[in-house]
C-alpha cells in the first residue's frame, strides 16, 4: 500500500487589463498589430524618457481589490524587478514588490461536491508585461516585437489553498468570472490576456509542512492547467516516492506530450534586486476615490447568484451556472422579463437548449442567433399550450438556422398543438382499428402496451397531439368495450 498523498497548489494569475493604452505609455494596447507597431520610446526602453503612470489601470486594479473583499493599500509603490530577456529591453520590469496595491483577499469556489470552499488571494500588484520574441517563419533569426511591452497586468497571487487540480479549475474561472463582470480583463485565453502559472507540491496527507514547489509556467487553457498540475503531482510522487526529492525549479507543460520540462532552476526574490523605481512616484489613493469606485461596481457574481435564488426560485447550481458570465446572466433575466415569469423554464432552455446550440457552434451568448425576445416568444407559446416542449425544440432548430420568430415556424409547418378532443378521439378510433392484436392484449392484462398506443396516436399526429389529453382518453377509449 502507497502512503496518501496531498497536492498543494497556489496560482500566480495574470490578467491583462482592459484599459486602451499601456501601463506607463500612450501606445495603443490593441491586440494584432504589425510587430513593433505599438511601441514608442518608454516601451522600446530608450535611455532619459519617464514612465507616466495610466489612471484606468488603478482604478481597474483597486475594482478587482474591492470585488475579492481585499484591502486596498492607500500607498502602494511601483518597483523595479531586474533581469535580462531580449524582449525586455529595460533590464527590468516595472512591478509592485513591498507595497502591493491590493492584499489579503478571498473568493469562494463551488466544489464538485456542491459545498463552498474559500482561496485566499494574497496579494494582487500591477505591472508591466515583457515583449515577444517571435521564432516561427524568419528562418535561423528570431525577431523582438514588443507591442506588448507596457501593457498593463494585474498579478493575483492566491494563497497555496488548492487541494486538487479540479479546485484550482474552479478557482480560475472564478477569477474570470469575476474580471469579466468587473470588464477590466478581456479574459481571452487565447490571445494571452488571461494566463497563468501553477506553483505545486504533494506532501504526506495530514502532514503540516508543505512540500518543495515546482512552478509551471504560462498555463492559458483551463484543461492544459488541469493536465499539467495532475502530470506534475504524479511526476513528484514518483520522485519522492523513489527515494529522491523535489527540486525547486520552473517548468514548461508541453501540451503535445502532455508532461512539465524543466525551464530554469528557480530565481529567489533577491536575485532580482528589487528597487523603489525612482521614476515613478509612490500611488496615493484618497478615500474619496477609492469610495465612488465602489459605489461604480456592478452586481457581483456570488450577488447574483444569490439573488437568482432568492428572486427566480433556482437552485444553487442553476443560479451559479446562469451567472458565470454576465451575459448570460443578462440574457436569462430579460428572457424571465419578457415571459413575464417561468423563471425555472427559462432557466431549462438558457441552461439546455440554448447553450448546446451556442457551445456546438462557438458562439458567446451575445451573439446567438435566437436572441432573448425570440426564445421568450417560443417559450410563451409552450406555457399557452400552442405547442408543447417536445415540438418547441423542433421550433427551436428551425429559429435557430432561419432567424424567425417561433410563431411564423409554427405556423409554416403547421406545429400547432391538436387540442381539440373530437379530433383526437378519431385519431385514437383508427390506431385501435389498426392494431388488433395489441388491444387484445392490452385488454387481457398487458398494460405495458399503453406505452405502444400512446406512440402511435403521437405519430400519426406527427407529435402534435396534447400528451395530457392523449393519456386521459386513450386511458377511457381503451378500458371501454
Ligand atoms: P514567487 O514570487 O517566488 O513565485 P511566492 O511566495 O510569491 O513566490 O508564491 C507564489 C505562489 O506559490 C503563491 O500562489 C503561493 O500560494 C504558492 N506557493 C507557495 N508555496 C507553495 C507550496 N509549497 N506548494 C504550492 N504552492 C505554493
Ligand atoms: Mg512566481
């Protein structure tokens, strides 16, 4: 028998703020442009030129404090990280060390179970971001494009709370959700906006210490951060488990393999020789300011959620899973508005439905193509009975491709709800006629075939006929002899 072993993971999150310029230059921030085109004098690092530090992405950093609960420092100052890197043309970055501007924060995470668990957030600093080298397409050269460089990040270090790789998922996307709702991050993973790295260790269960911790560096997909924790914390086990030990190091998931490479033996805080940077002033906030950009903030996800809950009648996990971006969440109430109630049926459709065809396609709610007036019109048509919810996905494929209104698909293709007893009763006269046998046995104690007849009334109704009414009368026409 193997001893238990424990993971322990803390993540160093990066997010790209949303603000138009860069952190400490006028150079635009938009994302695609021809390399070094975004690049002035501050962000090429010439010698003699001063940083001017960008307000937006203060005011962004100290939403983010807010909104985690955290403390926000009324005096945080600015300081210089040094290093070599070809795309940092400085030899330092500019970042917060000593006086952070946001610390000691928290956010709750759902775990599978269903129960709530709370992540420390350390700490949260503003910085700069390094260049590009670029290696693909120019032969035996690399270029330098350094668009990037200067564009504002937030770092948010989380304390090492994270048990499982699933915890550290569910950690992540709370901070996406969260910078999304805040709009201070685009959270595109893909583009690099929002990344991070997992620092992991195991340790005995139930021992206090924590392991040596490995860092895996410039994870930007949630599944690639669950591969590479769980590749690590398998990669250490067997380290220690056959007899040798954790080296402190940083390394590169490779997603091809599927495994973590060693980078570089870890730097320690020193080895950067962190400074005041002397060319920016330390950031004072008044509490006046700090106040009105909390009173800017909108409705926050766990607000939200509980609300949905409270208001709409939800479950916990219905109200969480409607409110994990804001247009969704968005999109759900003005369906409830429209419909003017059935919070639960929107909340099956939005949930259901909607999200099958938007994730099979890749669309983001607010581009879907039954927006929220039209799936509120095919809903009310299921609480009126025109049609009922089976027919009401049918409706749904055909809204989806054709960009109409549910009513105009249930009237060219003739979906209305037959609701008209007469009519079904015929109906029924001619599946008993034509299934002699099978109403024989019914009638002698094989009542599993009421199953068979309801079937047949609803295809030769082409699924048309009001399920209630045919069970009620078929129940009557059959007993009858
Ligand atoms: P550095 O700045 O050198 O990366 P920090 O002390 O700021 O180091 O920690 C970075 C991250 O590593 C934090 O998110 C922290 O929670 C996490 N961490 C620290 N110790 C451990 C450990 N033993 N195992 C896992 N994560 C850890
Ligand atoms: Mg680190």
């Amino acid at each position: 028998m193997s001893i238990e072993w424990e993971v322990v993971i803390g993540l160093e999150i990066h997010a790209q703020l949303a603000t138009r310029s860069k952190i400490f230059s006028g150079s635009s921030t938009a994302f695609g442009a021809e390399p070094n085109a975004q690049a002035n004098l501050v962000d090429l690092g010439y010698p003699g030129v001063l940083p001017v530090l960008n307000r937006e992405a203060v005011r962004m950093a100290v939403m983010f404090g807010l909104a985690a609960g955290a403390t926000i420092a009324r005096r945080s100052v600015f300081a210089r990280k040094n290093y070599f890197y070809p795309d940092l043309p400085k030899g330092y970055q500019i970042s917060q060390y000593e006086l952070p501007i946001v610390e000691d924060g928290s956010v709750d995470i759902v775990l599978d179970d269903g129960s709530r668990k709370t992540i420390g957030i350390t700490r949260a600093h503003l910085e700069e971001d390094a260049g590009k080298s670029l290696h693909e397409g120019l032969g035996a050269r690399s270029g330098i494009d350094l668009n990037r460089a200067g564009t504002p990040l937030l770092e948010i270090v989380s304390e090492p709370d994270m048990r499982s790789a699933r915890e550290a998922i569910a950690y992540m996307k709370k901070i996406h959700t969260l910078v999304r709702y805040l709009e201070i991050c685009d959270g595109n993973m893909q583009e690099g906006s929002f990344r991070c790295d997992a620092n992991v260790s195991v340790r005995h269960e139930g021992k206090r210490e924590f392991g040596t911790r490995c860092e895996i560096k410039n994870l930007n997909s949630f599944r690639f951060i669950e591969k590479a924790i769980n590749y690590e914390m398998a990669r250490q086990i067997d380290l220690l488990e056959g007899g040798g030990s954790v080296v402190q190091e940083t390394r590169l998931y490779d997603p091809d393999r599927n495994e973590t490479r060693s980078m570089r033996s870890k730097e320690e805080a020193n080895d950067y020789r962190y400074f005041p940077d002397p060319d920016l002033l330390p950031v004072s906030l008044d509490e006046r300011w700090i106040e009105d950009v909390k009173t800017s903030l909108p409705e926050l996800p766990d607000d939200k959620a509980a609300r949905f809950v409270r208001e709409h009648g939800l479950s916990e996990y219905d109200a969480g899973v409607l409110t994990a971006s804001r247009e969704m969440a968005a999109y759900y109430e003005d369906v409830v508005r429209r419909l003017g109630g059935e919070p639960k049926l929107a909340a099956n459709w939005v949930m259901g439905d909607l999200s099958g065809y938007l994730n099979r396609d890749g669309l983001d709610v607010d581009r879907s193509p039954v927006d929220a007036v039209r799936l509120a019109g095919l809903l009310a048509r299921i609480v009126d009975q025109t049609i009922s919810g089976k027919i009401a996905k049918e409706v749904l494929e055909a809204m989806w491709t054709g960009a109409v209104d549910a009513d105009a698909v249930i009237e060219s293709k003739g979906l209305r709800q037959i609701t008209d007893t007469s009519a079904i009763e015929a109906v029924i006269a001619e599946v008993m006629a034509a299934n002699p046998r099978q109403l024989a046995d019914y009638r002698s104690g094989k009542d599993k075939l009421f199953g068979f007849f309801v079937g047949q009334v609803m295809k030769a109704t082409g699924g048309k006929a009001n399920p209630a009414q045919v069970n009620e009368l078929l129940k009557k026409l059959l007993a009858e002899r």
